[in-house]
C-alpha cells in the first residue's frame, strides 16, 4: 500500500513537473514575445526621442533663422523708413526747386511779353517815326539819289515856285516869315535861330543843297534853340520854327502829328541826335534799296546776254 501510495505521488509528482515545465516553457515564450515587443517598443521610442530631438534642433534653426529675419526686416524696415524721409525731403527740395522754376517760368514769360509789347510798341514807334521823317524829307526837299555811273539829266527845280501838291503831308511855302499857331516871341527874340531858320530855308529852296549842308544847318538850328544845352528842343519850340522855316500842312494836325512822331522817348523834347540817326537809318535804307536794285539790274543783264549768246 505504501508502495502504491508512493508511486501514485511520484506520477502525480511527475505530471505537476510536466505542467510546470510546459508552464515554464510557455512563460519563457510569452516572456520572449514580451521581451520581443519590449525591444521594438525601445527602438521605437529611441526612434521617437531621435526624432523628437532632430525636431526639437530644426524648430530651434528654425526659431533661430525667424529670429534673425524678424531682426534683419527690423533693420531693413528702419533702413527703408531713413530712406523714405531722405526722399520725401528730397522731393520737398524738388518741389521747392520746381515751384522756385515755375516762378521763374512765369516771370520770365511775364518779362518776355513785356519785352515783346516793348518791341511792339518800340517797332510801331519807329515805323510811325519813319513815316514822320519821310514827311520832313519831303518838307527839306531831301531826296537820296546815287550816282550809276551814267550822266543824269537833271530838270530845272521850281520848287519854291511850284504849287503845292495835295499828297504832301509837309509843304514848303513860298513866303519865309509867316507865322504858326504857337507863340513864337522865344525864337524871334533868338537872333542866331533867326539866322539860321533863314539859311535853312534858303537851303530847302535851293535845288543844289546836298544833304549834309541841311543836316548841318539843322544841327546849328538846334544848338541856337537848345537852351539846355542837352541836344533837344522842345516840341512848340521845333515845331513853331518849322513853321518860320516856310514848313505847312494842309492840315495843322499833321504837322504836329510829325513833330510828335520825332519825339521819339515821349519827354516832350525833340532830341537831334535821334532826328539824325533817323534821316541817316532813312539814308542807309535807300542805299541798301539802291545796291539791290543795282544787283537785280546786273543780274536781269547776265540773264539776258546769256542768253543772246545760246
């Protein structure tokens, strides 16, 4: 009994040692599944740390280069604001300099249309005085003529005799001691204007004075009513003298139309030395109309033996 009792434990003995075995080995499997996931939980988690600190590297790059740009677009953003204000304060100066310029603009088209209207005036004044000098031409009986090398026959002047005609705006009369409309008591009491009013009138009736004798005369009329001593003569003065020198209008207006003609700077005087630039301008003008007529002639006489000789 004893026997059987100990074998009955010793197989009982050997399954529980069976079953552990297999409970071992089934352990020792799932702790190796267990250990298996182990690892690749640790790797994955080295994994994740690897990553997290590559990560936590590139935000701080990251971090870094926004950092520096945030600092650097600071600066550029101060730089550009500098920037600004020097070119506002350069277009403050430019529209200053450009405000200053159309000032200027406008003066000097103020200044030019003045200037023009000057010219104007100045070019309608002295066509008025032209016209004007060409009436006391007439008046003086000056007449520019030039010698062409051919002998001119010359018809005898009446001019103190011939009547007056009505296109003149200044005559000569024929009688020298005829009186004007202004008081004349200053020249009669001026004995050397007296003279020579008497040899200007002399030299106007005469057909042989030259010119330069009657600007010389005029000169000495002048300096003898001249009372200034500063080359004019006063417009009643000249004019009442023209009248005694034997100079009459059909019409009192245009002789002082004439004489207002002459008074060139509008002070009331009539200046010599602008009475002989204008009868000396008038005089170079007929020279220059003279020399061109001479050159269209000559030219006109080339054309015309030209072609006589085709």
């Amino acid at each position: 009994m004893e026997l059987g009792a100990t074998g009955d434990m010793l197989s009982s003995t050997r399954k529980r040692n069976l079953m552990l075995m297999k409970r071992v080995k089934y352990e020792n499997k799932i702790n190796c599944v267990l250990e298996d996931q182990l690892n690749k939980k640790t790797t994955r988690l080295t994994a994740l740390s690897q990553y997290k600190h590559d990560n936590e590297a590139k935000h701080q790059e990251v971090l870094k280069n926004e950092i520096a740009l945030r600092q650097q677009a600071t600066w550029d953003a101060a730089e550009a604001k500098k920037q600004m204000e020097a070119m506002q304060k350069q277009l403050d100066i430019a529209e200053k300099r450009l405000s200053h310029h159309m000032e200027q603009e406008t003066i000097r088209l103020k200044e030019e249309e003045i200037a023009r209207d000057l010219k104007n005036k100045l070019k309608a004044r002295n066509l008025k005085k032209m016209v004007a000098l060409e009436s006391l031409e007439k008046a003086l009986h000056i007449s520019h003529t030039f010698d062409t090398g051919k002998k001119i026959k010359r018809k005898k002047s009446s001019l103190s005799n011939a009547p007056p005609k009505a296109g003149d705006t200044a005559l000569v009369s024929d009688t020298g001691g005829q009186k004007g409309t202004t008081p004349d008591g200053h020249i009669t009491s001026n004995a050397h204007a007296m003279e020579q009013i008497g040899k200007l009138r002399v030299a106007i009736t005469s057909k042989g004075t030259k010119f330069g004798t009657k600007l010389g005369i005029l000169n000495d009329l002048f300096s003898a009513l001249d009372v200034n001593g500063n080359g004019a003569v006063i417009k009643e003065d000249f004019l009442c003298a023209m009248e005694r020198v034997g100079l009459k209008s059909n019409k009192q207006s245009s002789l002082n139309a004439l004489v207002d003609a002459l008074d060139v700077d509008g002070d009331g005087d009539v200046s010599f030395v602008e009475l002989c630039d204008g009868l000396m301008r008038r005089m170079q003008q007929a020279k220059e109309k003279h020399a061109d007529d001479m050159r269209r002639q000559r030219e006109r006489r080339e054309k015309a033996a030209k072609k006589k000789k085709r």
